[in-house]
C-alpha cells in the first residue's frame, strides 16, 4: 500500500474533525505571530489560515470576537487592520506559552496551595467566576469555598484572583502535611479533586494520531514551508487543547507511567522536524504584508528544550 504523504495527512486531519476557527487564530497567534512581535496584519491572517480550511470571513468573524472578548486588540492604517495581543490577556498567553512548550511536571517542594471562600464573604456569582479561573489554573474545589492545588503558580492565581475581582475578597494560604499525627497522606488528595482518566485517554489519543505523523515525517527529504506550517499549526493546536484540560500536577503526585510525558515527546519530536520550514513560510507571508515584519525570536528556538539544531 502506498504510504500518505505530509499533505494527504494534512487533508485526512482536516477532514476528520471541523476545527473552530476562534480557536485555530488563538492557536496560529500564539504559536506563530507570538515570536515576530506579537503583531500581525488581517490580510497575513488570512493568508496563514486559508490552507487550514478558514475562510476570510471566518478570519474576520474570530478576530473581532477576540477584541470583543480582550484577547486582542485593533488597530487600522489607511484600510487594513492589525492585530496584536491585548496588554491585559499577555500574561496568560505568556502562561500559556510556558506550558505548552515546556515538559510535564513540575518540581514541588511538597507544599499546597489553599484559596478560601466561606459561605457569606462572596456572591455565588463571583464565586462561579474564581472556580472557573483556578480550575484553568489547576485547582480543585475540595469543599464547598475551598480550592487547592499542588504546587500553584502564584503569577497565574495572582492574575485570575486580580482578573474577578477576587484579590481582596479570598483568603490564600500555603499548606504542608504536618508529619507524625497520622493524618492520610496529602498525595490521596490528587484522587479525591482530579479525574486524570479523561486527561490520560486524550494525551494517549493524540500519541495515536501523531506517531504516524512522525514516521512520515521522517520518511520524506523536505516538507515544503506552507505544509510544514500547516502541520506545525495542526499540531499545537490538538495539543494546546489537550493542556487546557490538563491540571498540570507536579510529576511525583501522577500515575506512573504518565501518557502526558510520551505525548510531550511526540509532539517535542514532531515540531522539531517541521518547525525551520514552517518559519520559512510564515516569514514570506508575514513580509508580504511588512517588509520589516521581524523574524522569530529568540525565545521562540528555546521552545521543546530547544530548536537550534534540533
């Protein structure tokens, strides 16, 4: 049987699951326009997101929502618009960045983060609001007004508590288990907040999809710019979305083996051998807008523990 070549797989993954365009300019913004300067014009958007089955409108559509929603921000020169990280979503995309592109598990000194809300100090309102922001930061609800995590960004939870208006409202406080009393020990909690069985089937899912990937890869000379992007794009696209549902415990409190640390290797491996020419291609269209439009930076080949010769 003849093997699939890059963009027979390229058609396949487009065809076997509508992808939201919001969401794929989120994805295409973070991973691609985040290292030239976090600024791209509308016509550079539409240009990247065409070969993924995005259509002008569509394009159009997501990023006025995006504005809408703060994630970005417009701006015009003459008839063409651009559009660029908004001040106040950068640090989550930031966040973001880190955790996508670094490897699982965090080191953790044994210490718990606790975020308290009795009864009475906060309205159900607000309180939907913080536990739906710490849950994307990792934090279970133990107990009614009571949420933890392991090892806690305190960047991360400082901006969702400033972001609803909850700073002054909770009660934070760092927890460690107090030794020779007998207590269970505070690992059992992992069991008791987070259901890791759905995160562990999507991290082995996305092994399944992508390792064909990586032989194909590996099997053809060169992949030309404009696949190579495409690929790229598909790719931390299904794994951005794997980590937003990932809590992202530190790696003593996961069951061993993790499926997370093989999905990270696959997709480590895959960026690697796309990401030169995906660059190729996303700088030609960035010029074509901006002759001036800047290459990656240099955090961009810090990226999977590093891209130069990689």
């Amino acid at each position: 049987m003849k093997q699939m070549t890059s963009t027979e797989w390229i058609a396949h993954a487009l065809a076997a699951e509508p992808l939201r365009s919001k969401s794929l300019v989120m994805t295409v913004m973070g991973d691609a326009i985040a290292p030239h300067g976090g600024v791209a014009w509308l016509g550079s958007l539409i240009e990247l997101l065409a070969p993924l089955g995005v259509t002008d409108r569509l394009v159009r559509t997501s990023v006025f929502r995006l504005v809408q929603e703060g994630w970005l921000t417009a701006s015009r020169e003459g008839r063409r618009s651009r559009y660029a990280f908004d001040a106040k979503s950068l640090p989550r995309f930031q966040r973001a960045d880190r955790r996508i592109y670094a490897p699982p598990g965090l080191h953790w000194d044994g210490r718990w983060t606790l975020v308290l809300a009795p009864n009475g100090s906060i309205d159900g309102g607000l309180r939907a609001a913080v536990r739906k922001e710490l849950e994307w930061e990792g934090f279970a609800m133990l107990a009614p007004g009571v949420l933890a995590r392991p090892g806690a960004d305190a960047e991360g939870l400082l901006d969702a508590l400033e972001r609803t208006g909850a700073r002054d409202k909770v009660f934070v406080v760092s927890a460690a288990e107090l030794p020779h009393v007998g207590s269970r020990p505070l690992q059992e909690l992992v069991g008791e907040g987070w259901d890791l069985t759905a995160v562990a089937q999507s991290y082995c899912g996305f092994i399944d999809q992508f390792t064909p990937l990586l032989t194909l890869l590996r099997d053809e000379a060169q992949v030309a710019p404009p696949d190579a992007f495409a690929i790229r794009s598909l790719l931390i696209h299904a794994y951005r979305r794997l980590q937003l549902h990932d809590p992202m415990l530190p790696i003593a409190l996961l069951p061993d083996p993790w499926p997370g640390s093989d999905a990270y290797q696959v997709a480590r491996a895959v960026y690697l051998m796309v990401a030169a020419q995906a660059e190729v291609h996303i700088d030609a269209v960035l010029k074509r807008e901006d002759a001036s439009a800047p290459a990656a930076d240099d955090a961009f080949y810090q990226r999977f523990g590093g891209l130069r010769g990689g």
